[in-house]
C-alpha cells in the first residue's frame, strides 16, 4: 500500500509554473473523467502554496466541466485578500483553455473561543467490521467495469461501511451512511498534506447517500451522477492517516439533485471536519 500512498503525494505535490500558477497530473487508471476529490485537494494544495503561517478552515467549489485525465490540470491562484485574521484565495483549474472547477478558500490565524460540537453516532468502529476486501467482493460482483477497475488496484484510501445493504439491494433505505475511512499507510507530519487528504477522501460516498431513499447508488448503471459543488469546513486538528467516521445524511433530492451533509469525527469522538454537496443524480435513459 506504501506505493498508493507514494502516488498520492505525488498527485497533491503540483508543479510550480510561475507565480501563482501551479500543474498537477491525474492518475492512468482508465477512468473517463478526473476523480472530483482530487481535483478539490490539487486545487487546495494550490492556494495553500500562497498563504504561510495560517491554515485553511473552509473552502468552497463549484464543478463546471468533467475534468480530462489523459491532459495536467492547471491552477491559477488569485490572491483575493490578506488580511490580520483571515486569508482569501481563488482557485481556477484549467484543461483545454477552460475551467473545470473554481475553488474559493479562507485562512484564519489561531485563535481560541466558544467550543461546542456534535456528539459522534453510536455506529460499530473500524475494528469491528469485515476489512475491505468485504467490499471489493460486493463491487466485483455488482459494479461497473470502471469501478471495478479502481477497487482492484492498490489504492492509498481504506474505507470501512458500517452497513453494505445499498451495495446488495434495490430497496429504499434512510437518507445516512456511516462509513469509517483513512489513508492505507502513514503520511507525513504535515497539517496541509492532512487538510489536502482529506479534502480528497471527503467526495468518497457522499453524493451516494442521497440515493439510498430511492432503491439506488452510485455504482447503479440506472443512474448518472456527478458532484456539482462542494463545502468543507476544517474544524480541529486530526490525522488523515488514522480511522475517521464520515457520517454522512441527504435532507432533500429534486430537480434530479441530490443534497448531502457529511461530518468527520476521530475515534475518541472528535468533529474535525464537516461538509455538504449538491450532486446530479439524473435516470439514465435507454
């Protein structure tokens, strides 16, 4: 698993162009289209490369295009704002003369306040549910060649379902998944490589759950589904590395949208992190 982590340190290392503006590279594995959680970590590792001293604690993006794997992405970075307490950077990810995505992420410096949180579910933790190759059998079984493709080559994220029903049946579940998730191997000792990871596992599942209400997932060839826009707050320091609980809910799907609520807590029960999505989830038509 060391050599998937290694590659996904290569993919969220950009290469410097010229000032402000950044390339990075997606992965050969035979996919039509650029994975949108590396495109959201790329595009932060490009405004972090222009901000020192302060960490991002909330970023928001938009997807306009499906992203070409076979070309580099290009990131201009805006320097909207540098303030005493806040930092604002704009992000545009570029193939084909075109933006793919836009990202617009804040900084703060430290401070101390007010603390509260949500309590963590009462869900089985990590090591008490079947390790992936559980999972893998399921996607062998039922995906799509693409998806099956993806799971059965080494992969730097381990993810863990507290319950597979949606992966083995058609019937309509409540809007919320729970699924345990880390990177397979250890990274470095650095809070942006961690915001950067997880900003990259945080599009994993979570448009899935606004599918569980009407008998259908992601991996249904019943059902297009592609993220539109995605939020993420950065609440308390955690480990990308170490099991993290995504629980995930949908309040509403129309207009063949789906609208989807995540939260990342540590196994002692931490909130570090939170985001919500707005995805396509259109009837595929025959």
């Amino acid at each position: 698993m060391r050599a998937a982590i290694e590659e996904l340190l290569t993919l969220l290392d950009l290469e410097p162009l010229e000032h402000n503006l950044f390339r990075g590279r997606s992965p050969q594995i035979g996919w039509q289209r650029v994975f949108g959680g590396q495109v959201i970590g790329q595009s932060l590792v490009a405004a972090n490369r222009t901000v020192e001293g302060r960490y991002c604690h909330s970023l928001h993006g938009y997807f306009m295009r499906p992203g070409d794997p076979a070309v580099p992405i290009i990131y201009q970075v805006q320097r909207l704002r540098d303030g005493r307490s806040f930092t604002t950077r704009l992000v545009n990810a570029i193939q084909h003369g075109e933006a793919i995505f836009t990202l617009l992420a804040s900084y703060q410096v430290e401070e101390t306040g007010y603390e509260y949180a949500f309590e963590m579910p009462d869900v089985p933790g990590p090591d008490e549910l079947p390790a992936e190759e559980e999972l893998r059998k399921l996607v062998d079984e039922r995906a799509p060649e693409e998806i099956k493709r993806y799971f059965n080559r080494p992969r730097p994220i381990e993810m863990r379902p507290t319950d597979f029903r949606h992966y083995l049946t058609h019937d309509k579940l409540p809007p919320e998944q729970y699924l345990w998730i880390r990177a397979t191997d250890q990274l470095p000792d650095d809070v942006l490589i961690h915001q950067a990871a997880l900003a990259y596992m945080s599009d994993m599942t979570l448009l899935d759950t606004s599918l569980f209400p009407h008998g259908q997932s992601v991996l249904s060839d019943e059902v297009m589904s592609a993220s539109l826009d995605h939020a993420m707050w950065f609440h308390r320091p955690f480990r990308a590395d170490d099991w993290l609980l995504y629980a995930t809910d949908a309040p509403s799907t129309s207009g063949a949208r789906g609208f989807t609520r995540g939260f990342f807590f540590t196994r002692d029960g931490t909130l570090v992190a939170s985001t919500a999505q707005e995805g396509l989830i259109r009837r595929r038509t025959r």
